[in-house]
C-alpha cells in the first residue's frame, strides 16, 4: 500500500530503479513504491575534476545511470519504461570526494580522514520520464540532490580496524554505512538521515509532487513544503476538485491545511524502521505519533492483493475488457454470471491495485493489464498467475506445518504424494502437465530475452537446453544469434506436447527437440549446455548426478550457462528468491560464491555472473582445460 498519494501516481506506472543498492531498494520499498530494478552499466567514470562543485557530479552520474537504463531497456527489450530513477551518493572532506573503497587500505585512509571531522553526504537524484515516439526513446529528465551533515567521533585505531575487517565498509560511499554498524562512528546528522543511507525520500516525494501535483496558486499558500504535504491535501489538489461542487474531500482538505507535518529529519527513525512524526495542529501544540509503518501494511495485505489477482485472472476479467471502452460492474457481473455486489467489490479492488482504470463510465483496463494480464497478448502472465494460484498458494496456506516439518507440502496442493516434483505432481495427468507447461512458457517468455543477452552467446553453434520445456528460451537464442542450432531436451512426456507452444514465426530449421531424462540418459553433444530454472529444484544428490554427468561430456573449452535466482551473500535478497524457498523442494536458492564453489567443483571455471535485473541471472561457465 503506497501510503503518499505522489507514491501512489506511480503505481501503474513501470518505475524503474537503475541501481543494485539494497539499501536504496528498502527505503523506496517501504515507501510503498513497487518497481523493477535494472542495475545500471554505467561506469562511475566521470572527471571529477571538471565538475564546480562535488554535487554536480553526483547528479550527472545519477543522471548518466539512469539514462543508460533507459535506452538498453528501451533497445534492448522493446520494453520502454515510464519512469528510470537513478542515484549516486558520495561523501567529500575538504571538497575530495570520496567513493567506495578498493580495498582494506583504502578504506583505512577515508576512516581517518573522517575521524573527528564533519564531512558532507551528497545523493544526487534524477527521475527520467520516458516515452517512445516512433520507435525513439524521447526522455525528460528531472534532476535535484540533497546535502547531509555527518561528524565523526574520534576514532581509535583499534575501533578503525575492528569496523574495517566487519567487511562493511566496502561497497560504501566514504567507507561507511550509517544504517549498520556504522552508525557507532557518528556522532551527529545535520539533515536528512535516509540521504546518508542512499536515498534522500522526503526529497523525492516533494519533486514528485512538484511534477505530478502543481498546486493551483489559491492553494498554495497554505501549505509550508519544507514537508511533504500530507495525503488528503495531495488529494485535493491533484484534480483540482475543490473548485466543484463535489465538495467531501474538499472539506477533508481545509482540515488538513490546519495541520502541518513535520518529518524527521534524520534522529526520527526508531529501531523498527517507523517514523516518529511530530504533527503540529492547529492551536500549535505539538504531538508526538508513530506512524504505521508501511513495510508491515504491505505484508499484511499483500496476500489480499496477491488474491484479487489470481481470481480477476481465473475470472478472465481483463480478456472480458480488453479492448472495449469501459464496462460498468452489472455489464462485467451479467458477463461473468457472477454477483453485482461481489464484481463490483472486485473490480474496484483491481483499480486500487493499478490493474484496470475506474471512471464514471465504468471500469477498463491499464496499461499493465492490457501488456501482462489479458490471456493471449505476447508477455501475458495469465498462466503463470493461475499456476500460483492452483499450486503455489496451498502449499503457503500450509507453510507452518512445512516449517515444522521441514518438507514440501505438495501433497496438499496436489493432491498426492510422491517423490519426484515433475513426473509424480506436475505430470500426473496430461490437464495438470499442459497448465505446468503454459506457465513455464509465460514466465520463460518474460525472462528469455534477458538470459539470451546477458553473455555474448554467438562463438557457440551448437546448444542444448536442459530442461527446456516448451523451447522458450531456445526460441530467443535462435533470435539473436542466426546461426545458432539449439536442442531442447526434457521429459519425453514433455517434448510430446510442445508443438502447441511454438510461434508461427519460428525458424524451425534451428530449433529441435530430444526426449529423455538428463539424470539416466544420455545428452545431445553440444558446445554450451544450458540448465535454466533447473538447478533449484533438485536435492544435492542429484545436483551431483547431473553437474558430474554434464562435466563428463563437456569436451574443454564448451560452456555452461545457468540461469536462476542468485542470492546476494548474507542470503537475504532478494525476498522473491527467499519466499520461493519456502515452498520447501528438495533443492535450495543459492549465492554468488555458492554458484561459483559448486561449479567448479564438476570443472567448471571463470565462473562468471550477470544480475540481470530481471526474475532471472545468468552464470556462464567453462569446462576445464586439463593440463596435459
Ligand atoms: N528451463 C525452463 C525455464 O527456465 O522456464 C523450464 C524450467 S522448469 C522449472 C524445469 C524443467 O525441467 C521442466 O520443463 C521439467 O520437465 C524439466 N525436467 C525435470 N526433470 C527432468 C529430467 N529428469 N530430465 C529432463 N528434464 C527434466
């Protein structure tokens, strides 16, 4: 739930973050902003030299990353975005600024240059709105920063070096986090606290309210924005409402003028992670409030908002709309056979959640439902979604029993138990297989274009893809690399039913497919073999059978290419590989260093790994060459 309406004007909208801090992922999570992240490639390269002053060159380095964002998505994917938020923080002493340490050393040299001292947190920000006319990425870009005072207490040398071999200070600006352990070096903030942490939020809500809410002159006056204006005063003069006769919120509105919130600047977050606010009301008697904080709001209702989404897709509620103006919730209930009551309550809970649009004519699709949601457009994720629903959800509405346990619950969403999660649940009868199947398909063809690209794939001619499924991702490897011959091999009862799955487009001449089972039989020669949403699944004993046979046939030199969730590696990001865990298969997610131990524990090496921004990463591998 976005509590800040200037959050809210984002909500179906596709924000991205072009930045990997999960620092900076939090503080816009929280704030109840739902949004991709795409890491940027820019390199932090520009001449500081050439630069005024240091925050200059924190903007422009925000600036360049989240450009950069925007048109490898745009070129890269077809898949514009509407807004790229990029960041960069930096510290400067003495005008010097200084970036993440290299090494030990070097974080070293910026601890003692802080100590004692007060430095200054610079976080330029800039939101790109873009669009695309005629196939042309066209951007606006809004830029601003904000500046933190910081001072650190004496350090000891022994405290230095305590912090320094912790491991924090390496992928941190100045060498520190403040949010962490850290904070033990500070002895005052002057500002804005989050800006030291990575993001200055307060800051970005006033400048999206700047773009999206300029308030009519008759207004303005009333409200001091050194705060964010609270929720319904943004209410009111987001539409200009208050000059009709449709006048509750209005009224709603002089009530709130009276108020003024005043945000924390800095000392307000509590150990919770909660705002302490203070409100001024209109006698001016201060209160004290602890808001409700918006991270746990979200996790209470996310399951409510998960399930309007399974049941308006199995309703097929966006097929119902595409392409029709808006429908009103009779028309929707008639068609659905459905209650009035019941639609109308559900159709208005989609428009909260930014699935369809509500007007006075009735309710009709957005943006976001028309390109993922309805049935059969090209990226729909309609199967996927009724797989989670059918499969994944009863075995979350048995997770206790599963922690208790320390087993899967399939049988529960399965109705049987057995020992294989494909042959003895996915594949029991051919209905069950055929919805397996088309949610692979959905999501592989979300995720396809990102693992196909994220290596330069075209030195390898001949390609196995294990596991393959309905040939997805063999379908865009054989788009962007032409001379590319790609196997598919999977389940013999899986390979029989692929033909529905493929585009009428397909050059088929490159794509075949094998049947077999890759733990007893024999794999199609190749020179890049490819385990993609595969490894997860299975225990270690038959990560080993398969990793041991794959090593065997790999000749020196040929490739192995996996794509899964990597965890970073405290193993607590991101939450959608963690929740996934839950469901409690025999296998595991995995880190970075546990991806790249095990690989090359079967012969693997430059083990190399792309984050790619997507649901999927990509590790490439090579076989071994012996010494002779
Ligand atoms: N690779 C696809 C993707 O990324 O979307 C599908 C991943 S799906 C989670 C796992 C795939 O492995 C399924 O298509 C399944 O049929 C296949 N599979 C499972 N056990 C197998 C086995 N013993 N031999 C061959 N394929 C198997």
């Amino acid at each position: 739930m976005a509590l800040n309406p200037v959050i809210r004007k984002l909500v179906d909208k596709r924000v991205v973050l072009a930045s990997a801090s999960p620092r900076r992922q939090e503080i816009l999570t929280n704030a109840g902003l739902r949004f991709e992240v795409v890491p940027s490639w820019f390199k932090e390269t520009l001449e500081k030299s050439s630069f005024a002053a240091p925050y200059e060159y924190a903007v422009e380095t925000a600036k360049q990353k989240a450009l950069e964002v925007a048109n490898r998505m745009h070129l890269k994917h077809c898949r514009t975005p509407d807004v790229v938020i990029g960041a960069d923080t930096i510290v400067t002493i003495e005008e010097q600024i200084l970036e993440k340490p290299v090494d030990k050393q070097d974080a070293y040299k910026m601890l003692s240059r802080l100590s004692g001292k007060e430095h200054s947190v610079f976080t330029g920000v800039a939101i790109v709105h873009c669009s695309s006319k005629d196939t042309q990425l066209e951007t606006e870009v809004k830029c601003f920063y904000e500046e933190t005072k910081v001072k650190f207490a004496e350090l000891s040398e022994e405290l230095l070096w305590d912090y320094i071999h912790s491991g924090e200070p390496m992928d941190k600006a100045g060498g520190y986090g403040i949010q962490a352990l850290g904070g033990m070096l500070v002895e005052y903030v002057h500002g804005d606290f989050l800006n030291v942490v990575g993001f200055p939020l307060n800051h970005f809500c006033k400048t999206l309210a700047e773009l999206y809410y300029p308030p009519p002159k008759h207004t303005i006056h009333h409200i001091k924005h050194d705060s964010i204006p609270s929720v319904e005063t943004f209410e009111i003069l987001s539409d200009g409402e208050c000059d009709s006769s449709d006048n509750t919120s209005c009224k709603g509105a002089q009530k709130q003028k009276s108020s003024r919130i005043i945000y924390p600047s800095g000392k307000g977050i509590n150990s919770n992670g909660n705002f302490n606010m203070t409100v001024e009301s209109q006698n001016g008697v201060k209160e004290n409030k602890t808001q409700f904080p918006a991270k746990l709001v979200q996790l209470l209702d996310g399951f409510k908002a998960s399930k309007v989404l399974f049941v308006s897709s199995k309703l097929k509620i966006f097929d119902l709309l595409k392409g029709k103006g808006a429908m009103t919730s009779v028309d929707v209930a008639n068609c659905l056979k459905a209650s009035v009551r019941g639609t109308e309550r559900l159709l208005d809970a989609c428009a909260a959640l930014g699935l369809l649009e509500k007007t006075h004519q009735g309710y009709s699709n957005s943006d976001l439902a028309n390109l993922y949601l309805v049935s059969d457009c090209e990226f729909s994720l309609h199967d996927f979604i009724l797989h989670c629903d059918d499969r994944i959800w009863p075995l979350f509405t048995h997770l206790e029993l599963a922690v208790k346990e320390g087993t899967s619950q399939n049988h529960f969403a399965i109705g049987k138990k057995g020992e294989d999660l494909f042959q003895d649940f996915y594949y029991q009868n051919t209905e069950m297989k055929q919805h397996f199947m088309s949610a692979m398909h959905s999501i592989a063809k979300m995720t396809a274009r990102d693992v196909a690209s994220a290596f330069d794939l075209s030195q390898f001619r001949v390609v196995c893809d294990l596991g393959g499924c309905t040939g997805a991702l063999a379908h865009e490897l054989t788009q962007i690399y032409p001379a590319m011959k790609v196997t598919v091999f999977d389940l013999p009862d899986v390979i029989s039913s692929v033909s529905s799955f493929q585009p009428s487009r397909q050059n088929t001449g490159q794509i075949s497919f094998s049947s077999g089972d890759f733990f007893k039989d024999n794999l199609p020669e190749s020179e890049l073999y490819i385990l993609s949403r595969v490894l997860h699944d299975w225990c270690e004993e038959k990560i080993h059978a398969l990793l041991s046979k794959l090593s065997a046939v790999c000749k020196p030199g040929s490739a192995l290419l996996v794509a899964e969730t990597v965890l970073d590696e405290k193993g607590t990001s991101p939450a959608r590989a963690v929740l996934q865990s839950l469901t409690m298969t025999e296998g595991k997610q995995r880190s970075v260093l546990e991806y790249k131990q095990l690989l090359e524990k079967y012969g693997f090496t430059s083990v190399q790994i792309k984050i790619t921004g997507n649901l999927l990463d990509v590790i490439l591998c090579f076989k071994k060459v012996s010494p002779r």
